[in-house]
C-alpha cells in the first residue's frame, strides 16, 4: 500500500503564510497613512483659509518685522515673510528648508510662512517636525520581526506533520507523527496517528492470518487430493468419507476466515435482538452431546455471531477436550451472564491460558502435521467483546478445561 504525494511546487507553507503576515501589515500602515493625509488635508483648508485672514489683518503694510517678530513669539512659531517676488521681507531667512511650514498667500501677494514648534538649540524641528508614518514604519517593522518565530514555529509542526503523512503513505506504516500540545495542528497529528496504528493492526493482522491461513489449508488440501487419486483407482467408502470430511474442514476453515475478516471490518453489530441464551446452547450442545443446564435468561446481540461462539466453544471441547462434556448457563448477580463450557481433557500447559485465544495457536509439543487450534477460540473472544463481554480460560478443579464466556444481559427497559 503506497501513496504517491508529491511537494507542491512554488512557495512553501512558511513563506506564504509569513508573506500574508507582512502584506496584512503593510495595508494597515498604508491605510493609516492615507488616512492621516486625507485627515490633514481635511484640517489644513479651514486653517489656511483662517491664518491668511490672521495675517492680512495684523501685518502692516509698513514695517512688518516688528509686528512679525511679536506674532512669532506669542504663538510660539518660526515665522516669514515674503514679497511677491519670493524676497525675504522679515523673519527666518532658512525657514523654507526646516520641518513643516505652512504658506499662507496673502491678498495683497505677500507670502507668509509658518512653522509651529520652535526648533531647539540643536537647530532640530520641534514634535510639530515628525513624521506622523515613522511610528507606524517602526510598527509594521516589530510585527513582522515578532511573526517571524512565529509563523516558523507553526509551519515547521505542519512541515513534520506533511513528512509523516508522506512516509506513511509511501508505505511505512509505523511512521508516526509524535506531536504534543492542545492545539488544532496536534490533534489532527494525534488523529492521524491514532489512524495509522489502526491500519498497521488491520494489515498485520490480516497478514497474519493469510500466511496462517495458507499453512493451514495446506493439510486438508493435501489429504483431499490424495483421496480423490485413490479413490480414482480404488472408490472405497472410506475413501470417499475422508474426501466428504477434508472438504468439511475445508469449508469451517473458510467460513471462519471470512468472519474474523468480517469482525475486523465491521464496527459494532449488524443486528441486535433479544436471544435465549440457554436455548441457543441447549441446540448447539446436541450437536456434540453435551450436558446443559442453567438459568433461562436472555441477552441482547447479533444471533449468527453468538450461535458461533456457542458453537464454537462445543466444537473446541470436543476436538481437544474429552466427553463428558458439560455447559453450564449462570445469571450474574450485575445483571450479566456467564456461559461456561467444560470437558474432561488434558487440559491446557501452563502459561498458555491467554495464548489459546491467539488465531491459529498450536500448543507446545503439537507436532506440525497435527495441526493449530484454527481461529476458533479467537473468533470466540472477539464476538464476546463486540457484545461488550469478554472470553477467558478457566482450569476447573480436577482434571479437563473450562472455557467461559461472559456476556451483559438484558439492560432494563430496553426496548428492540
């Protein structure tokens, strides 16, 4: 299973998302900017229009300097003026090349020129000199050096993130992302590794069980043919029940492959209904004559999946057990239900409780001719759980097997 992603081309995720940060900024400042322009500019007309009457009014016609000098110093400014050949009258000489100055035309065509804010000992404009854009420039400047980290930090989990989801896809299914924190890029690094190891179980599981399933079939098949040639040559009775029981477990083999694919597939279950359980093992126990006795109770779940694990539990009793063999059906004082089923075999070594329960598991000392135990067992705890119970290995006292399957019963007042 492979995945062919290939890096996008042009910018990376880092220089777009930086570069949008940037521009973002740099708007502001420029909308700021007209802003202040179009807002002075506003200002400006009415000021003009009331500094030129000011001065036509004040300013002798005669002898200006004097009076200019007194307007200088009561409004605290630099102030010129010019004929209207642009000849300095009165005032600052080098006004004209200092900071801001406001030019008010006269009616006559004298020319006055302003700037508020007196210039300090250093020759340097006073606030009025400013330019209103350096503060917002130097803004701009500090967001951009601040997003910078910033954006890194993101982008470089979202690059590790791509790289992960890359080498899964290429087929390293153990890839994992790894990543930590309460944030959204985190979580879906979490889902996706939550994602992956489901996928890496499916499919090791699966691999599993065809490389068991194909030792396993091997045996069967083989005796079957050997069967049909001699039974070409010689059609004897028991050679024909031979072939009838190869392609019988030929066939429970197969089936139960096709469930425990089916399990693995299917979240929850299909159907829910109300099953007598002692019924189901009383039918199921006739096949193998066993004793069954118990409790009458019902529990809720997909009738064909418990049929199997009844059957089941017969059916590893009677190959590997020994008779009598006995299934017990008992109420739980929580409202659940245990089903035990016994037999008076050998028994299982010690140490193999829970390996028993593994799909195709061969106890110790089994030779390879005689075979595993199937997927029997295994298909028995996984339908135990899909039902919210669980499967386990009980050595009664004495001699023998016992094998239990605990199931929840009936919650009150639930209604199918």
């Amino acid at each position: 299973m492979a995945l062919s992603l290939r890096r996008p081309r042009g910018l990376s995720l880092f220089w777009k998302v930086y570069l949008t940060v940037v521009a973002a900024v740099a708007l502001v400042a420029l909308a700021g900017a007209i802003v202040f322009r179009i807002t002075a500019a506003a200002e400006r007309g009415p000021w003009a229009e009331r500094g030129r009457i000011f001065f036509e009014r004040t300013l002798p016609a005669d002898d200006p300097g004097p009076t200019l000098d007194r307007l200088a110093d009561a409004l605290g400014a630099d102030l010129a003026l010019r004929d209207p050949g642009g000849r300095l009258v009165a005032g600052d000489p080098g006004l004209d090349r200092r900071g801001r100055v406001f030019v008010f035309t006269l009616s006559d065509g004298r020319v006055v020129q302003a700037r508020f804010g007196r210039a300090d000992s250093s020759g340097e404009g006073g606030d009025d000199d400013r330019n209103p854009l350096i503060p917002i420039a130097i803004i701009a400047i500090l967001i951009a050096l601040v997003a910078y980290p910033v954006v890194g930090h993101l982008t470089r989990r979202l690059e590790r993130l791509r790289a992960g989801v890359e080498a899964w896809g290429a087929g390293d299914l153990s890839a994992r992302i790894g990543l930590s924190g309460a944030d959204e890029v985190a979580a879906v690094a979490k889902s996706f590794d939550a994602a992956a190891a489901t996928v890496e179980r499916l499919v090791a599981s699966h691999s599993a069980l065809l490389a068991n399933a194909s030792h396993e079939l091997r045996s069967p098949l083989a005796r079957l043919r050997m069967a049909i040639d001699l039974f070409e040559e010689d059609p004897r009775p028991a050679l024909r029940q031979e072939i009838v029981t190869s392609l019988s477990e030929l066939d429970a083999l197969v089936e139960e492959i096709l469930v425990a694919s089916r399990l693995d597939h299917v979240a929850g279950l299909e159907r829910r209904e109300r099953v007598d359980l002692l019924a189901l093992v009383a039918e199921e126990g006739a096949r193998v004559d066993a004793t069954v006795e118990g409790d009458a109770v019902e529990i809720v779940g997909d009738p064909r999946l418990l049929r199997r694990l009844v059957r089941n539990l017969f059916q590893n009793a009677a190959r590997h057990g020994a008779p009598p063999i006995e299934a017990r059906v008992e109420r739980r004082d929580a409202g659940g239900v245990r089903l035990v089923v016994r037999d008076h075999g050998p028994g299982l070594p010690d140490g193999e409780a829970e390996r028993v329960f593994e799909a195709f598991y061969r106890p110790a000392g089994r030779s390879e001719a005689a075979g595993s135990w199937g997927l029997g067992l295994a298909l028995v705890r996984q339908i135990a759980r899909r039902h919210g119970g669980e499967a386990l290995y009980a050595r009664p006292n004495g001699e023998g097997a016992a094998f239990v399957a605990e199931l929840p019963g009936v919650p009150d007042g639930e209604r199918l």
